[in-house]
C-alpha cells in the first residue's frame, strides 16, 4: 500500500492511495470464510458450503467489502497520523478512473482534501471589547409583578359591568319590530366578551349592564360578520350565520370579571415556594435578580458576538478551499427538501462564515482546556427545562420533575449537540471574561435591542 499527498496550494491538495491484492486478500478471504460457515444452502450442511462455490456466488461482494474497508481504514489512519487539518470529507477526485471490482486487483484512488487555514488566535488582558450591562427598570419588575398577579388570579361574579368583564346569560333574536322572532334562534347560557367586539358602538351598550337586565345589540355588526366567531357564539354551523343577522336579545343572568391575585404571602408562597419570600420588597428584589440573570445570558450572548468580531478583525481574511468546499455542502445537501441551487448560493457564504467561528472557537475552547463533561450537559438540561416553566410564570417545579424532563430531553441527539454547544459557550464566555480588559457600558433594553440588530 502507498499513500501520499500532494498540496495544490495552501489549503487544499490531493491524497492519492494505491492498495495492491495483498492489502485486501486477507479480509476477502475472511469474509468468504465467514460465508462458508453461516451459509444455508440445500445439499450442504451447515458450514460445508464448497470455497469454490462461495467465490461464484458472494466472491465480488467480498471483494468490494474488503477494498472499501481496506481503503477506509488507511484514509482515517493516515488523515490522523499526519495531523491533517481536515475541513469535511475527502471527496473523489474528477480525474478517478473507472475501476472495475471483477476485473481489477490493484487500486488506485484519488480524493481532494480540503484543509483549514492556518492562523492563531492570541488574546490577552490588553484586548479591549465591550460588555453591556443592561439595565433592569421599576417598570420591568412592576409588569413581571403585574403578571404573576393576573396569572395567580380568579374569577369572580360582579353585578355591573366593566370593560373586559364575561357577560352570560340567554340570547334571543329578534325580529325587525324588536320582538322575539318566530322561529328564532334561542341560545341559552351564551357568553360574550365586549372587549372583543369590533364594532365600538356595539361595545358601548353594555356600558353599566347588570345582572338580570338586557342588552339589545347586533353580533353580526359587533363581529364584523366573522363567521367564526358569530358561529361559536349562536351554537350554529358558519354555513347558516348569514341567516342570522338582525339583533338579539341578552338577557344577563351572570357577569364575571378576573381579579388579578392581591400582592401577598399566598403570592410569594405561589410563586417561589413557602417561605422563600416574606415581603413585597424581598419579592420585588427577587423579580429584579430574575430579570438581571436573563439579561446577563443576553449580554454574554453578545460580549461572545463582540469577540467573534474582535478576532475576525485581528486575524484579517482568511482562504478557504471554496471549490472544494462547495462540492462537500452539495453532495451532503442535495437529496434534502427544499434545497435548491438558489437556496445553496444563499447558504454557502453563511457556512464559510460560521466554519471561520467554529475553527476560531476550537483554538479558543484548547487554549482555555474547557472540557465537558455529562454533568455539565445534564445540568444544562435542568437549566434548560427550569426555564421553559419560567415562561408560563412556574417557578418552583420540584427537582424531581425538572430531572424527569431533562432526561426526556437527554434522549434526544440534536437536543444533546445543542445542549453541548450551549455548555461550551457558556464555559468559554466565561473564560473569556476573566481574561479580555472588559469595557463595562449601562444600556437600556432599547437601546441593547437597537445593538443587537446592528
């Protein structure tokens, strides 16, 4: 067997791998024993299946399995040997000649490599980039207050009506002279939300509605004839609402309004657990170091885009193998859905920019020796799930539940890799911040937002 590689220039170039009879022969012979043995012809007993016979039926298949093995074998052998820095797969050459399996012995294959470029990252505390502080207002703590209120509220029955109120009751329709209509729809227990109306002028009659009066209006006009929403409301088909669109009658039995939970022990208990918070003031300091740890991943999020840009701008422009680079995104895109010549134009410039990163982060990631470990993916599956529940107000899911989803989450490949990459980003964000002359700047939310889209 002989192998070498020939650079074309500096980040490309072409291995080419000669396997002569002798490299292949003993798994060929292997795999046709293996055959010879497990085989269940008629008229043989099992494991006396003739060598001769085996070489007829299953000899070309052996001795393709053997070459492509063979050949497998000392690529990855050699790539890793020789330290190749290898961007991809090595992909088959143009000028590869055709090679019949039943009449060749000896092989010759060629592969184009692509190579990554050479160039170092070097960082130290003389590198200046920025880091936004994002500031947390009154205003955000008091919403967040706000909403575990409406959120841990009731509903409760009220006599006279406001705006956003549920008014129930029995809906009759009427006829052009303001009388029940023959035949008429009659809805019993009906409710309508006259926040939701489209038509203000239909809001305003139920301004002070009360219960056990009426409210005469049009639900057609009120719904600017959504027959959606007119068909749930009168229990009927949207193929029969147009019959259907004179006035009606309510006749109000209930009316119902949310009251938001008051601010209170029972509040704090709900929402962080019993005793974990025993005042208005401890339970606004805990919103406020809540909303300060979700934008603390906000501004490592962009203090890593910074250094992204800090080093791309420090290093300069680097060559890629583009040609052969774009014939590997191809060949591994191209059975995808949806994937087209247009949509891989639109792609490739984007995937160069992020191999650029990744290749820089490798450097980073060796030189500050981040390692991950399992505890450090399942923890970030904690994390991950603890913030799901976060988002519709659960702050206090037990461990047990939250290890529960995690695992869920943990049997998943893709959600893993994120998992991982998430890790190292955090493990290097913080490495880097302990290292680089950090350039402190308050910013608003707004004004973080407007940084973020530049």
């Amino acid at each position: 067997m002989n192998i070498k590689f020939d650079k074309t220039d500096a980040v490309s170039g072409v291995l080419t791998l000669s396997i002569q009879a002798a490299d292949y022969a003993p798994k060929a012979k292997k795999a046709l024993n293996d055959f010879c043995k497990n085989a269940k012809m008629p008229g043989f007993r099992p494991g006396m299946v003739p060598m001769g016979l085996a070489k007829k039926m299953y000899g070309t298949e052996a001795k393709a399995k053997a070459v492509n093995d063979t050949l497998s074998e000392a690529l990855t052998a050699y790539i890793r040997d020789e330290k190749l820095p290898i961007l991809g797969e090595p992909l088959s050459n143009e000028n590869q000649k055709p090679q019949p399996i039943e009449t060749t012995d000896d092989f010759e294959f060629l592969f184009d490599i692509a190579l990554a470029p050479e160039f170092k990252v070097e960082l130290t505390s003389k590198d200046k980039v920025p880091y936004y502080d994002i500031q947390v207002s009154d205003e955000m703590v008091q919403q967040q207050v706000d909403a575990f209120a409406q959120r841990s509220g009731h509903n409760e029955s009220v006599e006279t009506y406001a705006d956003r109120d549920i008014v129930r009751g029995t809906l009759t329709e009427l006829d052009a002279k303001g009388h029940k209509k023959r035949n008429g729809l009659v809805v019993e227990e009906a409710s309508v939300m006259p926040a939701y109306f489209k038509a203000d002028d239909q809001k305003a009659l139920f301004n002070e509605a009360k219960v056990k009066g009426e409210v005469i209006f049009n639900p057609t006009t009120a719904y600017e004839a959504n027959a959606t929403e007119l068909a749930s409301l009168l229990k009927i088909d949207k193929e029969q609402v147009t019959a259907h669109t004179g006035n009606f009658r309510l006749d109000i039995t209930e009316i119902s309004r949310y009251t938001a939970a008051p601010v209170d022990q029972a509040l704090f208990d709900q929402i962080y657990g019993p005793g974990t918070v025993k005042s208005e003031e401890e339970f606004r300091q805990k919103i406020k170091e809540g909303i300060q740890a979700q934008f603390q991943g906000d501004s490592d999020y962009k203090f890593l885009q910074d250094v992204r840009a800090y080093i791309d701008k420090k290093i300069g422009d680097l060559q890629f193998p583009e040609a052969i680079l774009k014939r590997f995104m191809w060949e591994t895109n191209k059975d995808r859905e949806g994937f087209t010549e247009e949509k891989f134009n639109e792609e490739f410039p984007k995937s160069i920019l992020e191999l650029k990163w990744h290749l820089q982060r490798e450097q980073l990631v060796e030189q500050n020796q981040i390692k991950v470990e399992d505890a450090d993916v399942k923890a970030a599956a904690i994390e991950a799930t603890r913030y799901q529940f976060m988002q519709y107000g659960i702050n206090n899911i037990p461990d047990e539940y939250l290890e529960n989803y995690a695992q869920e989450m943990l049997k998943k490949r893709d959600q893993v890799n994120n998992l991982v990459d998430h890790v190292i980003n955090r493990k290097l964000t913080l490495a880097l911040k302990g290292l680089l002359n950090l350039q402190h700047k308050s910013v608003t939310t707004d004004e973080f937002s407007k940084l973020l889209e530049a």
